[in-house]
C-alpha cells in the first residue's frame, strides 16, 4: 500500500468519483465570475460521435443562475463519463476553451480517470497543460496527491500520476520545478517507483548541474528506495558530465559493495565517461579489468574514438586490435575512427588497406568511409584518386550525402574541370540531394581559379534564384575571385551593393581582398584612400585588413612604407597575421636590412605573434653573413625558449655560420644537440660539419710551426671522418650531392692525398654527378702540386671539352708554375687556356 500522510478530505468519493449527495459544506463557496459565466455551445476537438452529440446538447453547459457549484457539476460530469476517458478528458479542455477555470474538484477527477484507465501519455499532456499555465489553476500539485490518495487503487493509480508528473516536467523543460515537487511529494509521504526516480535523476543529468542529481538521489534514499543498476549508472553519468571523476569512481564502488551488479551498459556508461574527460588510458585499463565480464563493442569504440581524437594513433590500433583478439567484432564505426585519422595524417595506403579489410569481413561501408578516404586523397593532391574512390563508393550501393559530394565536385575544381564538376553537381540533384551554399561556393571557387569570372558570376545568380543565400565567404571566394583576375573597379563596387542589398555586411577580409587587388593592379593610391577611409570611419578594423596592407605595400616592392606601417599598426596595438610578418622579414632580410628585420621579429614576439621558420631562419642566416653570431644566437635560443623545435635547415643555417668564423667546436655542439633531439642530420649539414673542419685545418696549418706533422694528424682524421659521413648517408639511404663530394675532394687534394680523392671523383661521375669548375680545379691543383702535368693536363681537356671554365687563376697559375718546373711542358695547352 502506498504511504499517505493523513489528510482531511475536501470531498468524499464513492469507487473512487464523487457522489452529489456527499458534498462537504467546506468546498461551497459564492461561485466566481469566472465559473458561473454563461456558456454558449462551441465546436472543440472531441474523440467519437457520441462525445460530439453530447457536448453539442443545449442542456450540456451549466446555467450561471444555477443553485449548484458550476464546478461541482462540472466534476459529476466528468465522473459520469469515467468509462469513457477520452470523451472525458475533451470536455475537461472543451470546458476550458470556454471559460471555465478548473480547480481542484474538477481536476482530480479528470485525474483519477486517466489513471484508472492506464492513460500515460494522456496524463503527461495534462499536467504539462497545469505546469505551463499555473497562474490559472487555484491549487497547489500536493493537495490533488492528497485528494487522490484518498480513493481506491490509490497505490497503483499515485504511482502512475507520480511518473506522468515527473514526465511532464522533463517534457516542460522545468528542472528545477521537477526537483521541488518532487522533494515536496516525497516530504509528504507519497512514494514513487524506482523507475520515476531513475528517470528524474536521468533528466536532471542532462539538463540541469550535478548538485540536483544527487538532490534527487538523496531524496530517494531518504524514502527508502533502494537504487538499482540504471541508478548508479546514471550518477557515473551525471559526474562525468560535470568532470566529477572522484565521484563516478565512488557510485562505481557503492555500486558493488550494493550487492548490484554492474551491467553492460554500466560498464560502457563508465569507459564513455573516462574517454569524455580526456582519460582513455584509465578506459584501456578499466576495460580490460572487467573484459572477462563482457564488454561491448561500443565500449571499445568509445577508446577508439578519444585515442583518435587526440591523435594518438598507435594507442587506437593496439585498442583495436586487442578488441579482434577478445573476440570483439569491430564495426563501421571502429573502422572509420582508424581511417579518418590515417587520412588525416596522410597515411592513405593504411586507410585504403583498412577499407579493403572491411569489404572482406563483409562489413558495410557508410558515407563517412567515403567522406574521410575522398577528402584524404584530396589533402595530398591526389584529386584523380580520390575519384575513383568516390566512383567506387557510389557504384557499392552505398547511399552518400551531399558531404561527399561537395568533396568530389571540389577535387573536379581542383584539377579545372568545371564541366565534369557540374555534371556531379547536377547527378547530385538527380539523386535528391538538394545544393547548400557550400556546393554552390565550391563551384564558385572553382571557376574563380580557373579564371572563369562570368561563369562564377552566373552561378551566383543561380544560388540566388534557388533561394540558397550566399554567405561572406561566398563573397569572399567572388571577390578574390575578381581582384585576381584585375576586375577590381566597377565589378567589385557591383559586389558589394549586392551584399549591402543582401543584408551580408562585408568585413576586413573582404576589404582586404580588394586593398591587395588594388596593389596588384598597380593602384597603389586607391588603396591607400580605401585604408585610410576605413581607418578614418573605424570600420572593419580588424588583422585581415591590416595585413593587407601592409603586404600591398610588399607586393609593390616598398619595403620601408609595408615596415612604417606594420610599427605603427603594433604600436596601436593592431595586428598583422603571420604570413605577413614572416614576408615583411623575409623581404627586410633579402635587403640585408637585418637591424629592422630583428625589430619587427621583437615587436612580433611582444604581441605573441611568432612567424613561421622560415623568416626567422633567413633572419639568422642574415646575421651569420655578416658576423653577427652573438645576435644569430640569441634569435635561436629566443625560438627555442617559446617551446619551437628547431629544423634541420635553422640548425644548418646556425652551424654554417659558426664554422664561417671558425668557430668549429660551437657547431660541433650544435650538431650533437640536434641528434639528441632527434633530429635526423641531412647531406647539407654534413657538408657543413666537413668543410667546416676542413677550414680549420687550414686555418691551424698556416699558425702551425710542423706542418708535416699536422698534416698527417688531419689527413687521418679527415679520411676518417669523410668515411663515416658516407658510410652513414648510405645508411640512412641518403643520396650524397655534389657539393659534399666537392668538399671531400677538396680537402684530400689539400692534404695531397690524390688517390683518395681521384676515388671520390669517378665515384661521383659513376652516380651520375657532374663535376663543376672548383671540383676539377681542386684536382688540377693538387696533381701540379705532386708536378703530375700530365693529369693535370688531361683533367683541364676534359673540363674544356665539357664547355666548363676553369677557376682561375687558380687553375692557370698553378698549371703554368707546374708546367715551369717539369721537364715536358705542354706549351699547346697553357696556349689554349690564354
């Protein structure tokens, strides 16, 4: 039986409706102007023919001059018809509709009927109706429980009215209001079931914060109702929701020493929350803790999913192939997490090997396969690819969205076959797939870079005429579309009325896009008006503008005017993108205008904006030319201390310039430095490192007092070191260039070791390699220094027939010194080189 705390009641019922000889002198009060109005017959929605003819009567509707309640006739009514709820519950709203005000009489009546009758849904409308219009009913939800507790069937009827209550609220999206009554109810005696509980708890999790759910929760324990799996699942639910994972760990504990036993869903309900708040290491290790008690395939999916999207590609495939290993069949869902990321990364033959393995495992592919592996393709360029793919997909069977077809139309843009594109543009619409501005500015872009202007144009007309309204970057795409093509005048002013009479309000991008047109076109003048009109009006004052600027100035070749502007815009605290910045110092670079250049690389590391390596390595390869090694590596160390890992072209770069000014040790240093951060050394840094022990050897021969034996020192550790380079290069399956096998050569022919360096030479020439001036010099050189004229000789013919020059003087005075010492000089070719 359902307890009830005691309560007088306002009227006495007879099998649960009322009885008109039983009425309490306490409900009989002077009717209001409301309820004792005259009613007048009006046609509302009723249910049968029976329920028409009844409420079209002329005697139906109570007369105002009545001697009984208006409201009391109204509830014998309704009890009359308590085998006929429908017909019921029409008069109940056909009395409203009229004017009646319903009360508490009337109203656990028409209650009481529904409930009887099992009329769930029916009871939800209703009391969505009470809960919406509140202001007009008389009573307070607590004193119709009372009322209602009073009759027979009262613990299965309350139940029901309890649930469809709670329902109601979650239908009115009224948390908090659902929370009260239902901490009033429960104060008051009235038990719901375990199944309203979960289902207040399970409302209150999604949409309302954790304090209400545990409210509820502990409004049920307080009332003695003993919480069940779905209970705790929903709690886990509801902390994870809000980052509680303290908490979703405890109800999972509580859970068990409960005496309940998890289930499927719980254990999936858990891993999901671990993988929403970003832990889906501690969800590997919690699944394969309760693996043996059976664990879904939605639950490895879940890890699989968060490893993915936290680009952790290795940890979803051991995932992955742990799940195969428990006899977990994946589905298109797991699958399609591994090929988004393997496409995202550029890993399209793995993508494309996992599509394959699906089509053999007989498990379909949906259109988000076809979505990742076709904008995969795309990504890397390989537009042909992706659409056979996008053929392959469509001729399975598979039914694709307009998602995928945006990406194929784009791919068929890419490779400027506009025709073939709206071929798949118009296929798309045979199929029922209705064009988004996305297709439509797709297209738009498409013809704009293949310069068909008037076609883009007319396509925009088009979108317009199918009522598919154009966006900014619609417009956008059009105007860069025009200024590339030197339609900036008359046809951009033309574009922008259109999006003033659109309602599209054209921003710094836009602007931006006509300022560097204008620069293009070689109206550098008319885009300064534009700036500064926009400036002046502050209009559009954003970094896309800015930056526009500041690169028409570069794309004209005025430096100083693009350097004055961008000080000015930071010191104004407006900024400029990054590819701007990185231009501006890569062009102030190009003019060996480095002190300007560190400026603005200053200003941009005060406003948190970092350029990208490149500018900055031109930057420190500017102070490397000129000395500047100090400044060159403050700069480097200024990227390092950001948390930016230097390349191997920046570690070059550095290394260059340290052996340079024979600084040798320094870019020994570096050099280490680089492999332990595990950056891999190329030729060029190689080269480097060779030539740059090269130059000190040479620099230490000339202080050296024995010179013999300092050349035997370095000759052994030159070879040695020369040996290992290309030991490793061949290693690393590199492939040594020309200048490296000139340094080697270079420096064998110094320290007159020519067979060596002759070994080098047809080494180089074998791989397909030609020699250049300074490798044959270098050669030339070192046979005249050992008086070996005739290879010499033979070496100069060989370079001459090759049409090559060779270095002089350096050859020439060293053949003609050669050639004086020799007993067989050969006078012909000295004539020759003259």
């Amino acid at each position: 039986m359902l307890p009830c705390r005691n309560f007088k009641p306002f009227f006495r019922f007879h099998c649960g409706f009322l009885k008109p000889s039983n009425f309490s002198r306490d409900v009989r009060k002077k009717p209001s102007a409301s309820s004792s109005a005259a009613f007048s017959p009006k046609s509302f929605p009723f249910f049968s023919s029976s329920s028409a003819v009844l409420i079209q009567s002329s005697d139906f509707y109570p007369e105002a001059s009545s001697g009984f309640h208006t409201s009391l006739l109204v509830a014998q009514t309704l009890a009359n018809l308590r085998h006929n709820p429908d017909i019921a519950l029409a008069i109940f709203r056909g009395f409203e509709n009229h004017g009646f005000r319903h009360d508490l009489f009337t109203c656990s009546v028409i209650v009481r009927i529904l409930s009887n009758a099992g009329q769930r849904k029916k009871l939800v409308s209703l009391f969505s109706e009470i809960i919406l219009t509140k202001r007009s009913f008389s009573f307070e939800l607590a004193a119709l429980f009372d009322v209602l507790s009073k009759g027979p069937r009262c613990s299965k009827s309350l139940l029901l009215v309890f649930d469809s209550l709670m329902k109601a609220y979650a239908s009115c999206q009224r948390p908090k209001d659902a929370l009260e009554a239902f901490r009033d109810l429960t104060r008051s005696g009235f038990i719901p079931s375990l199944k309203t509980c979960n289902f207040l708890m399970n409302f209150l999790a999604e949409v309302s914060d954790f304090e209400m759910v545990m409210a509820a929760y502990r409004c049920m324990i307080s009332s003695a109702i003993r919480p069940d799996v779905h209970t705790f699942t929903i709690l886990m639910k509801a902390s994870f929701r809000w980052g509680e994972l303290g908490n979703a760990s405890n109800f999972m504990v509580e859970m068990t020493q409960a005496g309940v036993a998890p289930d499927l869903f719980a254990y999936t309900t858990f891993i999901a929350g671990l993988c929403k708040c970003g832990k889906p290491d501690l969800a590997i290790e919690f699944l394969k803790m309760v693996t043996s008690q059976g664990v879904s395939t939605l639950a490895y999916n879940k890890v699989i999913s968060e490893f993915c999207k936290q680009m952790k590609l290795e940890e979803a495939e051991k995932v992955f192939e742990d799940m195969t290993l428990q006899n977990v069949s994946p589905d298109t869902f797991s699958y399609n997490c591994l090929i988004k990321v393997l496409c995202e990364t550029g890993n399209l033959l793995k993508a494309a090997r996992l599509v394959e393995e699906m089509e053999s495992k007989d498990i379909v592919h949906d259109c988000f396969t076809a979505t990742f592996l076709v904008r995969g393709c795309c990504k890397i360029g390989l537009y042909y690819d992706a659409l056979q793919y996008f053929k392959k997909f469509k001729d399975s069977g598979i039914s694709l969205d307009g998602v995928v077809y945006n990406v194929a139309i784009d791919a068929w843009c890419k490779l400027g076959e506009m025709e073939c594109a709206m071929d798949l543009f118009q296929e798309m619409m045979d199929r029922g797939l209705f064009p988004d501005k996305f297709h439509f500015t797709t297209l738009i872009c498409g013809y704009c870079c293949n310069g068909e202007i008037n076609s883009a144009k007319r396509l925009l007309m088009q979108m317009l005429n199918a009522n598919v309204e154009p966006d900014l970057m619609t417009y956008n795409v059009l105007a860069r579309g025009l200024c590339e093509s030197g339609y900036v005048n008359q046809e951009a002013a033309d574009l922008l009325d259109l999006m003033w009479e659109r309602g599209v309000q054209p921003n710094a991008t836009t602007y931006g896009i006509f300022i560097v047109g204008l620069c293009r076109g070689g109206n550098l003048e008319e885009a300064e008006i534009l700036f500064k009109n926009l400036e002046g009006s502050d209009t559009a004052q954003d970094t896309p503008l800015f930056s526009a600027m500041v690169s028409g100035y570069l794309e004209e070749g005025y430096t100083e005017k693009a350097y004055e502007l961008f000080i000015r815009l930071l010191e104004q605290r407006n900024l400029v993108d990054e590819i701007t910045c990185s231009r501006l110092i890569t062009d102030l670079c190009r003019e060996k205008d480095v002190e300007r250049a560190s400026t603005a690389v200053d200003h941009m590391l005060k406003t948190c904006i970092t350029p990208n390596i490149i500018p900055y390595t031109n930057l420190i390869e500017a102070y490397c030319h000129i000395g500047g090694m100090e400044n060159a590596r403050i700069l480097f160390d200024k990227w390092v201390s950001r948390g930016l890992l230097p390349d191997i072209i920046l570690y070059t770069t550095l290394m260059n310039g340290y052996c340079k000014v024979h600084r040798l040790q320094e870019a020994f240093n570096l050099f280490s430095e680089m492999k332990v951060r595990g950056i891999k050394p190329d030729v060029k840094a190689l080269t480097v490192i060779l030539d740059g022990y090269l130059k000190e050897y040479l620099t230490e021969r000339c202080l050296s007092l024995d010179k013999k034996l300092r050349d035997l020192e370095f000759k052994a550790k030159f070879s040695s070191l020369a040996n290992v380079m290309f030991k490793y290069i061949k290693t690393m399956e590199m492939n040594a260039d020309k200048v490296l096998y000139t340094v080697v050569i270079n420096g064998l022919c110094r320290m007159q070791d020519l067979q060596e360096a002759c070994k080098f030479f047809d080494e180089m020439k074998e791989r397909g390699l030609t020699p250049d001036a300074f490798t044959y010099t270098s050669l030339v050189c070192g046979y005249c220094k050992q008086e070996k004229v005739e290879n010499a000789a033979n070496l100069l013919e060989e370079m001459l027939e090759k049409g090559i020059i060779p270095d002089e003087p350096i050859a020439f005075s060293s053949f003609v010194r050669a050639n004086m010492k020799s007993k067989q000089s050969d006078f012909n070719l000295i004539k020759t080189l003259l």
